[in-house]
C-alpha cells in the first residue's frame, strides 16, 4: 500500500504540478502513474484523491511504456554512425532499459525490460535511512546484473557492444547526480549536465568517491542535498550493475 505520508507529500508536489499547468495554458495534459503505483493495492483511491484535489488524472503505465516515454525524451542524443543503443532509466521503484534500432529515420525500439529495482526499493530494504553497507551496495549491483543477463543474452547485446555497434544513453536522477559531481557542480545544472558525454572512468570514479563518504559528507554535495544523501547509493549500485553488465566505453547523460 501507498502510506498516507507519502501519498501526502505527493499530492503536494503535484499541487505545485498543477499550478504550473494552468498558469501555461496546457490544452492537453497526461499525468502518469509508474512502478509504486503499479505495485499498490490503493493506488485507485489515491488516483480519485489526485483527481478530487488538484484535477489531474494520472493514468497507470506499464513499465514498456514507461521505457518508450524515456527513449522518446532523449532520442535526439541517439548517434546515427552506430546501428544500436542501450537507453536505461533508473527510477524510484523501477528501472527500464530499452534496446535500441538507430539505422531508420527514427529510432526504433527492438526490445524492452522493465524490473521493480530503482532507488527508493533498495534503499528502503537495505538502508532504509542508515548507511549502505558494501556488501548490500555489491548486492544491489549484483541483483541487477542478473535481472537483466537474460534480456542482455536473448538479444545478443555484449556481442554487439564487443563489435563496437552499441551506444548507451542513461536518464534520470541517478545518471545526472554523478555528471554532475563529476564536473563539480556546486548546485546541479541541467544546461551542463543534458547531452554530456561521461566515460565509465570518470563514471566509476565519482561511484567509487560516494562509496567512501557517510550520509552527512554525501549530503554537503551541491547535486545532492540532505533530502537525497541516502538514495545516492542504492542508484549507484543499480548504475554499477547495468555498466557491468554492458562495458561501454562511454554513456550520454539525457536530461531532458
């Protein structure tokens, strides 16, 4: 179930959603429900509450469309000279990947897995406000990896990147934070961080920096703050599985 506080604290932000919508003038608006939503068994009182309150009818989405929003958002990063590209979304109880076709016109979705491993789930089972320890950080990334080595084997994906055909583009709070940190952001900028390119080097070397610090050093980081310092790691550790599993020299970060 949805607890109350939560739904509260959501309701709130998207009051604040809301009041930018009708201050533009949208003429259409399709507000979504993802993977808690998809998980909870009062996700309808929630949405009639939403409904009620601030007008908005969030629709529930399945995690493959979940995936196609995401490749939709960021296909302009997509590079033509390579005929496949990984695009991945680490979100808050889920996180998709979707297998890309880049030699058409536009970029054509070949195969898609979503999992209900994002940064809040891990976080609440292993952390759940106090440190991550190591071995729970090496488990997340190791639980990761193998949800997605069948999707990776059926699709002939490390073959592919082995021959030099694959690109991979990340979005989402996770992949952002560590571009950002990497160039030492003093407050997250989107105009910096959108479209950058990060080598896993660079990548492995500002997971490995978080990995050293306690929530209080991760929290005086300008890309993460007090509110974010204890879910910072447990999306590392999905990031981390993910870059184990597909080595790619380098990713484009997609804030858009």
């Amino acid at each position: 179930n949805l607890s109350e506080k939560a739904m509260e604290r959501t309701v709130a932000a998207l009051s604040i959603c809301a009041g930018k919508i009708r201050r533009q003038g949208a003429s259409r608006v399709d507000a979504v429900a993802t993977e808690a939503c998809r998980q909870a068994a009062n996700y309808p009182d929630f949405v009639a509450r939403v409904e009620k309150e601030k007008g908005l009818q969030p629709r529930l989405i399945s995690g493959q469309e979940e995936g196609a929003i995401g490749l939709a958002g960021c296909a302009s990063l997509l590079d033509g000279t390579r005929p496949r590209a990984l695009v991945f979304d680490i979100g808050g109880g889920s996180t998709e990947v979707s297998w890309i076709d880049t030699t058409e016109d536009r970029p054509r979705v070949l195969a898609s897995r979503s999992v209900p491993l994002g940064v809040v789930t891990p976080a609440e089972k292993y952390s759940n406000g106090m440190e991550l320890s190591e071995e729970n950080f090496d488990l997340i990334a190791r639980n990761t990896k193998r949800s997605f080595k069948a999707f990776s084997k059926r699709h002939g994906i490390v073959d592919a990147i082995g021959r030099g055909e694959v690109q991979m583009v990340g979005t989402s709070g996770t992949i952002t934070t560590v571009a950002g940190l990497h160039l030492k952001l003093p407050t997250y900028d989107r105009n910096q961080v959108d479209g950058m390119v990060l080598s896993m080097d660079d990548l492995r070397a500002v997971i490995n920096d978080l990995r050293a610090r306690d929530n209080d050093s991760r929290a005086t980081l300008g890309c993460i703050g007090r509110g974010r310092s204890d879910l910072v790691l447990p999306g590392c550790a999905v990031l981390q599985g993910l870059t184990a599993l597909w080595s790619v020299p380098s990713l484009s970060v997609a804030d858009r």
